[in-house]
C-alpha cells in the first residue's frame, strides 16, 4: 500500500496534475484500498487546519498582499536605489536586499517575488539586465521569505512539531540575512562581468532624505511585527492581526491609497490564495496520516537511520532528500511528508528541532527557484514576459552559493541559535 501511495502520487504528477489534486486522490485511493476507514478523510480535513498557529497563514497573507497594494515596496525600492547609489550591479543588490526586507512582512516565498518583481524586473530591463537573469534573481531573493521572519513555512514547522514558533522566527534572521547575502556576490559579479545596469543618466530628483521619509513606516513594519511578538506582547498569530491592521491604517489613513472598491479587491485575492495553501495543508495531512498509518514512514525512517553511520552522514541524506524534493514539490506538501520521517533521526541524533527548522526551511527556499518546478520562476518569468527555460541557465549560480549558505547553516547550528540564546540571556 505505501508504494501504491507514493507511486500514484508521482504517477499523477507526471500527468501533469497539481499538486494538491495528486496528494488528495492518491491519499483518498489507498485510504480506500486498504479499508482505513473512507469517513476519517472529513474528519481529518476539519483538524488539519483547525489549529490555532495555522490562523497566522491567511492573515499574513493578507498583510502581504495590503503592504504591496499601499505602495510599501514601490518605496522600499526607491530607498534602497538611493542608498546604494547608482553603478554596475547596483539594482541586482537592491533586488535582494528588498526581497529580503520585504520577506519580513509577507512571509511567502511567490508573493515576495511577485511584489518586487512587478517593479524591479521591467527597471532591471531598461537598466539593460537580462530577462533571465532578472527574473532569476527576484525569483531567488523572493524566497528568502521562507527563511526570515513572519514566515509562513515556520508557522506550518512549528505547528507539526509543536516547536515554539516565536523561537523559530528569531533562528530565522541570521539565515535568511545569511541567504541575502549568498545571492547577492553572484548577482553583482555576474553584473559587473555582463556589464549590467550601468550608471543612468536619468536620475530622480528625489533625495535620499525624501526617499527615507516616505519609505519610513514600511521601514518600521517588520519592527512593529517582530518587536511585539519577541518582547513578548503578543503571539505569532496575533502579530498577524497586528500587521493587517497596520496595513489598514498605511492604506487608509497614512498614504490614502486604498478606497473601498481596492479592499474588497484585495480581500477577495487574498482569500484566494489563502485558500490555495489551506487546501495542500489539509490535503498532504490527509497524505501523511495514511502514510503514518500503514507504517510506510516508520519504514523510510528505520530504513534511512540504518543507513546513516554517523550524523553527518545522516544529516547529508536529509538534505539530499530535500532539495530533490524541493525541486518538484511544494514547501507545505515536504514539511507533511517528510518530517514524520525525519523525527525518529532527529531523535536517534539529538538534533536540535530549532535549528534543524531553520536549516529545512532555507533547504525549501531554494527548491523555490530550482527547476523543474521553481514555482517563483513561473512568477517572475511572467513579469518579464519569457519563457521560463529562458532563466535554467541563470539561477545556475545563485543556486550554487544558496548552497553554500545552507552547508554553513547545516554545519554550524549556532548560526541558527546566536538569537534565541541572546534573547534568552537579555
């Protein structure tokens, strides 16, 4: 039965069909199959979501989805331009540095690319960068959203874990700055060996004291956010009504650009894709209960941990299996499939479940822009009006040096752990 399971849940994906509808058919079909009992499917629907931590999900959604709509990251961009100036490779170190700063408002890996990418990529091309190379980077600099804090991804971690969701932000910040800075040594050598951006003429009479103050209250958002939930004031998920409401007062009160027509709008797309992802959740736990059930996880663990001689060695077959599955499936469906299997080798090896979160995720993060399925390539590709194997070639190197950030992070644990245990020690 769990090679049926998992074998029809490839099988359909092959075909070509989504994710969500492959994990949920193949579940449903061995559930079936095996006479486990076809009326659990609802049941285990209604608890799959129905947990206090998930609530995060759809309303940081929302706040991403209201700081983009208010302009918030129209002028993120503008400040960061003038900061760093104008010169060759200096909009590729803007675009990382935004998608890293915005990241920490909307915590999802597509809505930070498509964020930034609808502003930067067509600047990018007028500055004379590639098509490919500018989707490959936003794509790329749009995942670190998995990593920095409020991420979704962590929420979901700590929500099947039971891991402490505040701490796993705060293991968070040194990765995802860590990330940021992988992406941006190749993003400014490939710009100054390709000759990209090169110094315009056409420079805005905006000063960089006048970007500042209209860029100051998105500047304060992740403070607001990420202050009151490590200084104790309110829960993660409560952090997440705080930045709607924030949201609320930047689009109506400070920059006016939200009417009514626009909110109803934005609730609408909002709940869309707050959908999206609530659907795989429910549907890869319904995956994950029938695979937990036959034994085929406890197998695939017993199996791995035999093979594993020593930690490194173990911690090298983890993260071979996640970034092959980050290249074709989907963060949410990974974290429910595969964690059941990692937990008894977490235990056998005394891995620290904080930094072991941290180090999942950033291994995620780049199977968000590593083909096959990049599904931030599929957003930024769009942008740009190219194809989507226009840009394979490109997100080569920023693939690499992620990598090496995610050894670094793999290795050294405390890289993960310097925050926490500052902040424990405050």
């Amino acid at each position: 039965m769990g090679v049926i399971l998992f074998g029809s849940f490839f099988l359909l994906m092959i075909l070509g069909v989504p994710i969500a509808v492959s994990i949920g058919l193949s579940a449903i079909a061995v559930i079936w199959m095996a006479d486990l009992g076809i009326t659990i499917v609802s049941p285990n629907f209604y608890s799959g979501i129905a947990k206090f931590p998930l609530l995060a999900i759809p309303l940081f959604i929302l706040a991403g989805f209201l700081f983009e709509r208010c302009g918030i990251s129209e002028r993120l961009v503008v400040f960061a331009d003038k900061l760093v100036g104008r010169r060759e490779g200096a909009l590729a170190i803007v675009a990382v540095a935004v998608c890293v700063f915005f990241g920490g408002i909307s915590g999802s890996g597509p809505a930070d690319a498509a964020a930034i990418g609808a502003i930067l990529i067509p600047a990018m091309i007028a500055e004379n960068y590639g098509g490919g190379f500018a989707a490959g980077l936003i794509a790329a600099g749009g995942s670190t959203a998995i990593i920095v804090p409020p991420s979704i991804a962590l929420i979901i971690y700590g929500a099947l874990t039971n891991t402490s969701i505040t701490t796993l932000f705060e293991a968070g910040i040194v990765p995802g700055v860590l990330a940021g800075l992988s992406l941006v040594i190749p993003a400014y050598l490939i710009s100054r060996r390709k000759g990209y951006g090169k110094a315009r003429t056409d420079i805005d009479d905006i000063t960089l004291w006048q970007a500042f103050r209209q860029a100051f209250f998105g500047l304060i958002a992740p403070g607001i956010i990420l202050g009151g939930l490590y200084g104790g004031i309110f829960t993660p998920t409560e952090a997440a009504v705080v930045a709607v409401v924030y949201g609320v007062f930047l689009g109506f009160v400070v920059y006016k650009t939200l009417t009514l027509k626009l909110f109803y709008e934005l609730l609408v797309d909002a709940s869309v894709a707050s959908a999206i992802v609530m659907i795989i959740v429910t549907l890869a736990g319904l995956f994950s209960w029938a695979a937990n059930t036959l034994g085929t996880l406890d197998a695939i663990a017993n199996y791995l941990i035999k093979l594993s001689t020593t930690p490194l060695v173990a911690l090298f077959f983890v993260n071979l299996m996640l970034f092959v599955a980050g290249t074709m499936i989907d963060a949410i469906s990974i974290y429910y499939i595969f964690l059941p299997i990692f937990l008894p080798m977490m235990a056998k090896f005394h891995w620290n479940p904080i930094w072991f979160g941290v180090m999942m995720t950033l291994n995620l993060a780049i199977g968000q822009f590593t083909p096959p399925v990049a599904v931030n390539l599929y957003v930024t590709t769009h942008l740009a009006n190219i194809s989507i194997e226009e840009t394979f070639r490109e997100v080569i190197p920023f693939v690499l040096f992620m990598l090496v950030a995610l050894l670094l992070v793999a290795l050294f644990p405390q890289i993960s752990l310097i925050i926490p245990k500052l902040l424990k020690m405050m």
